[in-house]
C-alpha cells in the first residue's frame, strides 16, 4: 500500500464528483428528496377513514353510538339510506367501511341484548381493514362501557387486556418507517454510486491506463471506496438531521453508535456496488443488477414495512443476504429505544460477515487483467 | 401509407430483435420480473405469523394457564419461554427476542371467579409499530373470544351489543391478495420504461441514432417505432404475471378481462410517455437509467401500493395524481378482488390517458427540439 | 538480451466452439533503444499482443520477458518501468491537463521535486503549456492523444507500448506525435513498440513485425522487407485516361498485385520483378516508370501471396463521366456554437459522380460542416443544398436519395447481417420484390454471404464497414456521405473500400468523404481542406499539391500540402487576432 498512489487515486475521484453534478445529485438530493416523498408520502396510520353509516331507525341509543364514531380522529363518517347505496359507495371507493344499525337496534338491546351491529370492510387492503376493524372495535368498547356506567350496572367483562405499547406508545408509524427509510436510501446511493463510477471507468477505457501503472488492485479499490463512503457519510447524516429537526422522530441511542452503525453500513453497500461493478464491468449490466438488487429486495424483504417472522422459511433465509435488514433494526433501536446492545452487537456482527464478503469479492474478482 | 405502417413495423421487429437477441437485456427483461414477483409476492404480507412472547405468570390459578393456551395455540403466536420477574419482561422485549409480553397478576384466577375484571397487561415492541398495532388486534380478539366462553359457562349477562363484522371482497384479509396484483402493476410499469427510457440512448451512444435520421423517417414514426416495442413487451409481461398472479397465487380474478386490458394498455400508454420523455431528454444511457430510476422510486412508494394514499397529508395526495401506477393499481385490484370492470373503471382510464397524452406531445417536441 | 524476448507465445478467447486463437507461436526479440513497429490486417492480433507485454492479459502458453522481468508473475514491477497507451486512452475528461499529469505521476510515485521538472518538460515537448487548465474533455483529439502520451510518460519509462496512437488524428498532430515519440527513443534511450495502421510510419521504425491471423508472417527491417520488392513497382500516367478508368483497366490484369491512384497516375505493384505487360496504347507512349518500392508494397504482397483469392473487386466501367450538374451546393454556410464560429463563410460546390472530400486538422469544423450537409444539424445561416433540397427541411424524399455512413460504422450490433440489411432496406422503403433483390445484391457484392446469421457486433471490423456501407447502398441512393470511413481499418481494406467507392463513383454515385488518410485524398477527384471553420484549399489533389511547391519541396505529397497550408494559415490567423 503506498501512500502518493492512493492519495493521487483519491484525489482524481473527488476531482470527478465535484465537477460532475450528477454524483453530488445522487449523494444529496435524492436522499433529501426520498425522504420528504417517504417521509411523507408512507404511514400506516389511518386518519379521517370514510365510514357509511346506516342508521334504519335513529334513537338516542343509536345516535350516542354513532356520536363516539362521529368524534373520533379516525373516522370521517356519512350517513347513506339504506346497505344498498353503501355498498355501490364502497364500490366505488367512496367509503371503506359501512356500519348498518338495524331498525329493531334500540328496541332489542334494551331487552335481550346481543344487538348485532353489522360492520362491513373493504377487505382488498387487509392490513388497512384490520386497522378500521380494530378502531372501530375499540370505539365500540368504549361506547359499552360508557353505556354501561350509565346504566349502573358495570359490564360484564371477564378478562380486560391493558395494552402498553413500548418505545412508540402513539404507534406513529411515521416514527418507525423514516429510520427504516433512511436504510433503503442508503442501499440505493451506496450500491448505484460505486456500481456505475467503476463501470464507467471500464467503459471510458481509463481502467485500462490505471492498470498498467505500478498501482495495486487493493489501491485502486481503496481509491474508490474511501471518497465515496465520505460522501455517503455526508448523505447519511443529512438525512438523520431531516429525520430528528424535520420528522422529529426520537433519537435515544447515542449518536456515536448511530454513526458508528451508519460507517458499518455504508461500506457494506459500497462493498455490494464495487462487487456489482466488478463482476458486472459494463456500465448498463451494472446498472440493472443495482436496481434490481437494490430498492425493491430492500424495500420488501428488509423487514422495513413487513414483518420477516411472517415470510416463509426460505424467503427469511434469503432476507439475511439483504443488508438494509440488519440496518434497519440497528436503527429503529437506535432511534427509538436507545443503545440496546442486544440488538446492536449481532446486528452489526451480520452486516460485518456481509461487508467482509461483499469487499473480500471485489477484491477477489477484481483483476489487473483483462480477461 | 403502406411505406409509412411497413417502415413503422420494421422499426418495431429491429427494437424487439434487439432486445430479444441481447442475452444481457432478454435476462434483464424475463428473469428478474419473475423471481421477484415469487419472492416479493411471498415475502409481502402483513399477516403475522409467529409473533414470539413470553409469559410472565404471577398467578397460580386455572384460568390463567387457559388464557395462555388460548395464545400459544394461536398460529399468529409463538411462546418463547416463560419469565419470572419483570427485568426479563424487559430483557426480552428489548433484545428483540420477543415482540410481546403478556404479564398476568398474583389475582387473575381469584378476579375472575368473583365476577371482578381481571387484568391482563401486554407488552408490546414499539419499534416496529405496524407489527405491533396489527398484533394489538390480535390480541384483543383472542381476549375477547375467551371472555366470550367465560360468560357462557358462568351464565353472566352478555354486553348488550355485539359487534358483527365481514370483510367484503376479501373475506379472509389476506393481505396477499392485495399485494400481489400490486406486484403486477409495479413490474409492469418497470419493464416498460426500461424498453423504452433506454433505447434512444442506446441508439445515439453506439452512433445508430444519426443512422436513422438521416434515412426517410419523420420523427413522429421514429418516436412511434420507439413506442410500440414498450407497448408489445409491457402487455407481454403484464399478461405473463397476471396469469402467475392467479395461477400461482391463486388470488380470484373476479372482474372483467377486457376492462383489466383497457386499463392495462391506457397504463402502458402513460408509462411508454414517460418512457419516452426520459428518453428524449437523456443522451447518455446512465443518464437513462438514472431518469428511470429517479420516477420509479417515487411513483412506488406514492402509488398506494403497501400504504394507502389516503393515510397521506393532502399535499402527497395531490403528487400522486401524477403517479400513473396510483390508477392501474386500481384497476388491477378492482378487477383481481371486487369484481370490477369498464364502467367502474372509467375514473381511473382517463387520467392515464391524459398523463400519456401529454408525455407522449412532450417528448416529441423535445425530441424535435434536440434534433434541432 | 533484447528488452522483449517472446517464445512460443499462444493466446486464445472464448469459450468452447467459439473459442478463437488471437496468438499462435509468436517468437521475436527486440533490442534496447530500438523502435519497433507492429503492422497487419484487423484482428491480425497487434492490440493483444500489446496486452500481454504490458501484463494485463495472461498468455496460455509460451514465455515473455520484458524488460528482464518474466511474465505474467512480475508484472507489478514492469508495470513500474514501462509505459503503455491503450488504443482508445481514457483521459479522465472531468480533470485538467495538469490533474491529469498529476495522477498518474502519483500512480508511478514521482518524488515532489522531480515533478515539476518533468511536467514542464513534457508540456513544453506537447505544446500543452498554455492549456495546463483546461479539461481534458475540452480539448482537440489531437491534443488528448498527445496528453495521454505525456501520461504515460511521466515516470519516465524504459520501455514504451503504443497501440495505434495516431489513429484518428490529423496529420499534423500526428507528426508531433511522432516527433514525441522519436525523441524519446534517441534522447532518453527508450525502447518502443506501436502497432499502427500507417506504412510510413512502420518504414521509420527499425524493426518490423507483420501479424496475420495471429502469427508472425514476416519480420526484419523496413529494408530487409522492401529489398525483395525493389522492381516491382511502377507509375502509370495516360494522358487520355482519368487514373480511375485507367485503374480499372490496368487492375484485371494479370499479376498487379496492387494498384492505387496517385495524384493523375497510378501506383500498380507487380507479382514479380517485371514491367508489367501493358495495353499496347500504354507501352507506345512509353508512359510506365519503375518507381522505388515500400514497406506497402511488401506488406501488401506477403498478405497477397498468403491469401491469393483475396481479390479487390474491380471497378465497373460504366461510361458516366462526371458532368456539370451541382448536386451538392453550399453557399456561405456559418455554424456557430454559442458565440464560437465553428464554421466560417464555407462554399463549395460538387458535381454529379464525383468523389469530393472533406480535409482539416482535428476540430477545424469538417465533421460540423458534414453534420450539417448530412441534415443532422442546423445551420446558423448560408444556403444549402444536397440533391435539390435542404435535409432539415425539405421533404423525405430528399432524405431518400442520400445515404449515410458513419465513423463508427453504427450497425446494430445484436442483430444478424440479413437482420441489419433487411432493416434498412424497409427503413428506405423497399420493398417486396425490390427489397430480396437488393439484399440479394449486397450479399453477392458485398461479398457478405458467409456471415449471413452472424450479429453485426462479432463481425470483424473490416466486415463492419462493408456491412454499413451495404445498409447506406441499400436504396440506391444517388449520393453517398463517407465520414472517416476507414479510420482504424488496415491498408488492404481500405484498399477494396475505395474501389468500391470508385465504381460507384464511376456509375453516377455521388461520394463525400472524410478522411485523415492522406493518401486517400489523393483518390479524390476533388477536395476542399479546412482550418480553424474556413475554407483554405478547393481544387483537385495536383492543384492542391502544386500551391505548395517550392525549390526546396520540386515533389511535395498530399501530407506536405496539407500540413504547409494548414500551418500557414493558422500562422495568419493567429497574428491577424
């Protein structure tokens, strides 16, 4: 290793961004832009769901029900006629759930109880209708248990399960997807920068000038990676400062093991472009296998948006090649519960083992050589 | 007229044969749409299976152990172990070696028999807020099943209500069903603008482009040429993962064909626009694929496919009037799960074809524009 | 001990069936503070050669020292004392002259303190002082090729491999290259060897090598291969005859090995040492020289007598003399790119069945001027028109009467020769019963049949050019723009190029050319050259050739003129700034 030689290759690469603003572009904007689409454009968290209500007979009874519905934050309700019209509403998309209160609703539940309230979800997006399921569900409870105390006679509930939520009491969900987010923006930059920069070389011939110099192939790569990953580093530290002053999303662990993390990841997702570039060498195969082994494996399988314990055997097994995996509990800890060792240590240990991987194969793959 | 349609065609056959007898690009095209919808279509679901929890059980009693059983033998839940203090509720609950923890008190049996509400207190991780609301909704409908039976065998008075409820189009909210005929719209959409946001500048790179101006060829048949191969390829690949979505997937097609198709070609329509926009404005095939890129990314995450637009501030919601993936979505699901078909579609058809009208003038007055 | 010392050396590429030999048994030996040349067809074997002397490629069998250093297993030390130009360099085009010099001077650990000195060195020696600052991307081709010669000279090397470093470059800068390269021989004691495409280049070197098909066919001095050939060659003048007819008369008979056009006579090399047996018209006027051969010479008729069925096919005698009718008018047509002048007040004018070519230094607004008769560019303002129309503007049909081909013979490679053909003839408009007879035409002609199913991308390059030149015929145009047609292609295809060329030139066809060969000036019938956007010569070679005649110069070459004129007027213009 010899210091001029990779001073000098270092120096050419910042040479090269600098003055070719579609690097900084990549290195900068997109991560500013990706996170305010994302930021705000991905929550789970349903707000104002139109709900139909058919009421066939108002009374009291059934206005106070519908009056804890009305005042809930989650629900933005309209009244229909009669099922019919709701459900041709719901075909259209115009509500996504549909309450019907039958004309005997009042007359039979202060009688003989066990009063059907008839709830109807548009199951086409299942996780969505199970949230309404459950708000509406727990409007009703509420409701009950109102009624009841009124009544004065309490109600009849045998097991009552008090549910504490840790680390995210309100399940903002905004909270846990913005660190997630920040790993597959990550993988991106990381992964597209260095696989189309070596390509590019191969294909401008200027690979071929490098190589019949002294320089040794670790010096070429090393001359690669450390500009990049400065610059990666500058990306990642923009978007934890958007994600903290803008998401204001809690940041409990320290900032040292958030960097430290960070520094980790990006040199595997460097280590993956390198090893795509190298095996790859032209620019447009490059291209395709990053985008193809970048956003969307990181976005579906890196336990960001679903959860892993639930995929198949196989698919779990395969979710441990994808490094946004191991980040993103790295950094949903780190953000939300603090310096959890627990989580850290063998998170950290599995983007280690892949890094180790990803760089030994450029290093491995890449040949002073032409064939 | 008969030139014009021969030199078109021409055109067309040489942008497939291109595609076709490139290994590198055929494997591009045929390869990792298919395994990605296998993996993704699998891997995508919000279902939760084996959510791990542990116990930590103060109380002696009968009914406790029942309600325990009760989730151990849920599929959604795994008993990891049972604890024995509070600290290793935490050790548990923070190391991610459970995502839940129910703590049930010394008096839960003895409550329970003198009629008093016997608490029960779950834990659950927070990080991962969308597992844990869906696990919350688990939770309480177990609870709810069991304090159901308690009331049959002790003969107490039922809440005068019940809560009925029935998920229309998807009775069993399997998520995969919503997930898959998104996985058709986006690897679609990702085919078509690659056939069509490269080839220009695959053209002007290796110098053929000059080649074709040079010949007869108005730029309006050019840029035609340029646009059919994306249609071809797109209704190609669009038909393939339709049939792998139902065929393999067994999600129930329930709406109409020829109302999928409209919405299909009105979608590629938009999608070759914009192909073709990216194209007239990128010279080098980087450049491409980086425009490629730079519209995928977004029209994904703002298309409502994992989460819904309407959970969107209005100002995202607006954006995604733009995002032509946000319409065939509806389509694609509209005509996969509720039965839907022309007339239903009408709203979601004509922005598509207002978007790809639009990019389809555009691009031919910057490609106009460049060549000037 | 010579500085290169090859034994037995083979390489291959590919796999299985398609597994190709580049190199078979290659053995020679080159001497310290030699100058080398490596000449032969394309695919013959040179640039891979070059690769495994600078240890980048790894031989299959055989043995190779450079420099006292065993190959492939030193080659990190070698790579310390030799400098290699790939032939296409990569500048890197976002870096200045100096970051660029500073790069690799890094690369090859160069102490602070010798630096400066040798950059200014290399920058007084490449004339790219002022230009210190300047990108790499900014600059002229000719200059880039000199930056990337300064690059791989900086350490200073012992040995230096260059892999055709003057091609696509204009004469002049090619004879700066030169002159580079020379001094660094008989100053610094280097040891070079270049592969090249120019014969006289080879001639000035002291060693020569001739590769064919991956074997060594011949190798010695230049004058060791010429003597064989001495009496051999002869000049042919007829006052009668337009060198073209002439050459189409003269080059059926039997054993000319060779004939090309030179000025107003004609070059022809004999098979063996006699006068050639002349129509008795020729002999009575006594108009048949012997002439002194050359290393051309030699190498055309080793590869003739290796190959003899390779025959150049022969111009047609199709009685259309060139007549009067302007097909190709320019009138004082500016091209400006912001506020620069990339062509300046250019008229001239070319007339039916003409071949006319276009010749300027690197960047003196000739592509431009082609872009814009090709109708692949606007023109700022001026008049012009190319078979009765403006391209840009008029109709398709104008379009349909011309046919195009480019530098980088743009086919499309993943398609098969039948695929590419039948494209273009649609493309045209061909079609049916016209459309199988044309491509039934170009395959016999062209003589393509062979390589029917083959992609255009795995054609060998001289294939590449007949194939483009095929799509550019396919309708028959009536004019035909050549831009640098045989840039990197060997002297014996270019040879066969231009006698297709002449015979459609001969039938009616109008031909514009680039081109930086400048003996392929010498076949036009005329020619304008261009400098810094204007126009500085029009007329035919002779006329051109005769401006530059001095006591000093009685016979001056088409390179003599072009450089003389072109340096002159530069002179001019920079004083007149």
């Amino acid at each position: 290793m010899n210091r001029m030689r990779v001073k000098g290759l270092m120096r050419k690469e910042v040479y090269e961004i600098v003055r070719d603003p579609s690097s900084i572009a990549i290195a900068f904007v997109l991560p500013l832009v990706l996170l305010l689409i994302f930021g705000y454009g991905v929550s789970l968290d349903a707000r104002s769901v139109p709900v139909a209500e058919v009421v066939e007979q108002p009374t009291y009874l059934t206005a106070s029900f519908l009056s804890e519905l009305d005042h809930s934050p989650w629900f933005h309700p309209a009244r229909y006629p009669d099922q019919a019209s709701a459900e041709q509403a719901m075909m259209q998309g115009r509500v996504q759930a549909i309450l019907w209160l039958r004309s005997d609703f009042s007359r039979r539940s202060l009688s003989s109880g066990e009063t059907p309230i008839h709830l109807t979800i548009n199951g086409v997006d299942a996780n969505q209708a199970r949230i309404i399921q459950n708000y509406v569900n727990g409007t009703w409870q509420t409701w009950l248990q109102q009624q009841a105390t009124l009544q004065g006679q309490p109600l009849a509930v045998p097991v009552v399960a008090d549910v504490r939520i840790w680390f995210n009491p309100a399940l903002t969900s905004r909270d846990y997807l913005i660190p997630g987010l920040i790993a597959i923006i990550m993988t991106l930059i990381g992964a597209l920068l260095t696989a189309l920069v070596v390509a590019r070389e191969w294909e401008r011939g200027t690979m071929e000038g490098i190589m019949v110099t002294p320089v040794a192939k670790t010096e070429i790569l090393l001359g690669k990676l450390v500009p990049y990953f400065v610059m990666g580093m500058g990306g990642m530290m923009l978007s934890t400062a958007m994600a903290v002053f803008l998401f204001h999303v809690p940041l409990r662990g320290s900032l040292t093991v958030l960097i430290g993390s960070a520094a980790l990841f990006l040199l595997t997702a460097l280590g993956m472009g390198l090893a795509i570039s190298v095996l790859a060498r032209s620019q447009f195969v490059a291209a395709m296998v990053a985008i193809v082994t970048t956003f969307l494996p990181a976005f579906i399988l890196s336990g960001f948006l679903f959860d892993i314990r639930s995929m198949p055997q196989a698919i779990q097994v395969l979710t441990h090649i994808v490094a946004a995996r191991y980040f993103v509990a790295t950094l949903q800890s780190s953000f939300l519960a603090g310096d959890l060792w627990s989580v850290i240590v063998p998170n950290l240990l599995g983007l280690a083992v892949l890094c180790i991987v990803f760089l030994g194969l450029s290093v491995l793959r890449f040949r002073k050589r032409l064939d | 007229m008969r030139t014009r349609i021969l030199r078109v065609f021409a055109l067309v056959v040489k942008e497939l044969l291109a595609l076709l007898r490139d290994p590198a690009s055929r494997a591009v095209l045929i390869g990792p749409p298919i395994i990605q919808l296998i993996v993704f279509g699998y891997a995508a679901t919000f279902e939760l299976k084996h959510v791990p929890f542990v116990v930590y059980n103060q109380d002696q009693g009968q009914l406790s152990r029942e309600l325990v059983a009760r989730f151990a033998g849920a599929p959604s839940f795994d008993l990891v172990q049972f604890v024995y203090d509070q600290s290793a509720v935490k050790k548990a609950i923070n190391n991610k070696s459970a995502l839940m923890a129910m703590d049930i008190g010394p008096n839960f049996t003895s409550d329970l028999e003198r009629g008093q509400p016997a608490h029960v207190q779950i834990v659950l991780d927070g990080r991962d807020s969308n597992t844990a609301a869906i696990a919350m909704g688990y939770v309480q409908s177990i609870v709810t099943h069991f304090n159901e039976s308690q009331v049959l065998q002790h003969g107490t008075k039922p809440p005068p209500t019940v809560l009925l409820d029935r998920a229309l189009f998807n009775p069993n909210l399997d998520s995969r069903w919503f997930i898959v005929p998104g996985i058709c719209g986006i690897l679609t959409l990702l085919v078509s603008m690659l056939t069509t946001g490269l080839s220009v500048a695959r053209e002007r790179e290796m110098g053929t482009f000059d080649q074709l101006l040079v010949t007869p060829m108005p730029p309006t048949e050019i840029l035609l040429g340029k646009a059919l191969p994306g249609f071809l390829v797109g209704t190609a690949e669009g038909t393939l993962i339709v049939l792998m979505a139902i065929f393999w997937f067994h999600v129930p097609f329930t709406g109409s064909l020829i109302g999928l198709y409209i919405g299909l070609l009105c979608f590629l329509f938009a999608a070759v626009g914009i192909g073709l926009m990216i194209s007239s404005l990128a010279v080098t095939q980087q450049q491409g694929l980086l425009g490629v890129f730079l519209f995928m990314v977004p029209a994904i995450v703002l298309s409502g496919f994992a989460t819904p637009i309407a959970n969107m501030p209005q100002a995202v919601q607006y954006i995604t009037l733009l995002d032509p993936l946000r319409y065939f979505l509806i389509v694609l699901r509209g005509s996969f799960l509720e039965g839907g078909g022309i007339a239903l579609f009408w709203p979601q058809y004509w922005p598509l074809l207002m978007i790809g009208l639009i990019c389809m003038v555009a691009a031919g007055n910057l490609f106009r524009k460049r060549l000037a | 001990m010579g500085v290169i010392v090859v034994n037995n050396l083979s390489k291959s590429f590919g796999k299985g069936t398609s597994r190709k030999n580049a190199l078979k048994n290659v053995s020679f030996e080159i001497a310290e503070g030699n100058m080398a040349a490596l000449i032969g067809p394309d695919g013959a074997g040179k640039t891979t050669l070059l690769r495994l002397l600078a240890g980048i490629l790894q031989p299959d069998a055989g043995t190779l020292q450079v420099l006292g250093h065993a190959l492939p297993d030193d080659s990190l030390q070698l790579q310390a004392r030799i400098g290699y130009m790939p032939q296409r360099f990569g500048l890197y085009e976002n870096l200045t002259v100096e970051e660029n010099l500073t790069l690799f001077a890094d690369l090859h650990n160069l102490s602070e303190d010798g630096r400066k000195a040798r950059f200014d060195e290399l920058l007084t020696m490449t004339a790219l002082g002022p230009f210190r600052t300047r990108r790499a991307g900014q600059l002229s081709g000719g200059m880039k090729q000199k930056l990337g010669l300064a690059c791989t000279l900086i350490h200073p090397p012992k040995l230096l491999l260059l892999d055709e470093a003057s091609v696509g470059v204009d004469p002049i800068s090619r004879r700066e290259l030169w002159s580079i390269i020379q001094h660094q021989v008989i100053h610094e004691k280097v040891t070079v060897l270049l592969s090249t495409a120019y014969m006289d280049e080879a001639e000035r070197c002291d060693h020569v090598l001739l590769l064919h098909e991956g074997e060594i066919l011949a190798q010695g001095s230049p004058s060791d291969l010429i003597a064989p050939m001495q009496g051999h060659s002869f000049l042919l003048k007829d006052a009668a005859l337009a060198p073209r007819a002439l050459q189409s008369q003269i080059a059926r008979l039997q054993d000319v090995v060779d004939s090309v056009i030179q000025g107003d006579g004609l070059r022809i090399v004999m098979k063996s040492a006699e006068a050639p047996t002349l129509p008795a018209r020729l002999v009575a006027q006594g108009l048949s020289k012997p002439v002194p051969a050359r290393l051309e010479d030699a190498f055309v008729s080793l590869l003739f007598n290796r190959n003899p069925h390779h025959s150049t096919p022969l111009p047609k005698t199709t009685e259309t003399a060139a007549n009067d009718i302007p097909v190709v008018e320019v009138k004082s047509l500016y091209r400006y790119f912001g506020s620069f002048a990339a062509v300046k007040d250019v008229s001239f004018s070319v007339h039916k069945g003409e071949i006319f070519g276009l010749l300027g230094a690197n960047g003196a607004g000739k592509s431009t001027t082609f872009r814009m008769l090709c109708g692949l560019m606007p023109a700022s303002s001026g008049t012009l028109r190319v078979a009765g129309a403006d391209l840009r503007t008029g109709a398709a049909s104008a379009r349909a009467r011309i046919g195009y081909v480019s530098q980088k013979f743009s086919l499309y490679g993943a398609l098969s020769v039948l695929q590419n053909l039948s494209f273009f003839a649609t493309v045209y408009g061909l079609q049916s019963r016209r459309k199988q007879d044309r491509i039934a035409w170009a395959l016999e002609e062209l003589e393509l049949k062979n390589y029917i199913a083959t992609n255009a991308a795995d054609l060998p390059l001289g294939y590449k050019q007949r194939l483009a030149l095929a799509c550019a015929l396919m309708h028959e145009p009536s004019i035909l723009f050549l831009d640098e047609p045989t840039s990197g292609v060997d002297p014996l295809a270019r040879r066969e190029f231009w006698a297709r060329v002449n015979a459609l030139a001969q039938g009616g066809t109008t031909c514009l050319v680039t081109t930086h060969f400048m003996e392929e000036a010498e076949y036009c019938d005329r020619l304008v050259l261009m400098s810094l956007g204007e126009v500085l010569a029009e007329g035919t070679p002779t006329e051109i050739k005769s401006r530059v005649r001095r006591a000093d110069q009685p016979n001056p070459s088409m390179e003599d003129a072009f450089i003389s004129l072109i340096e002159e007027h530069e002179r001019v213009s920079r004083r007149a700034s």
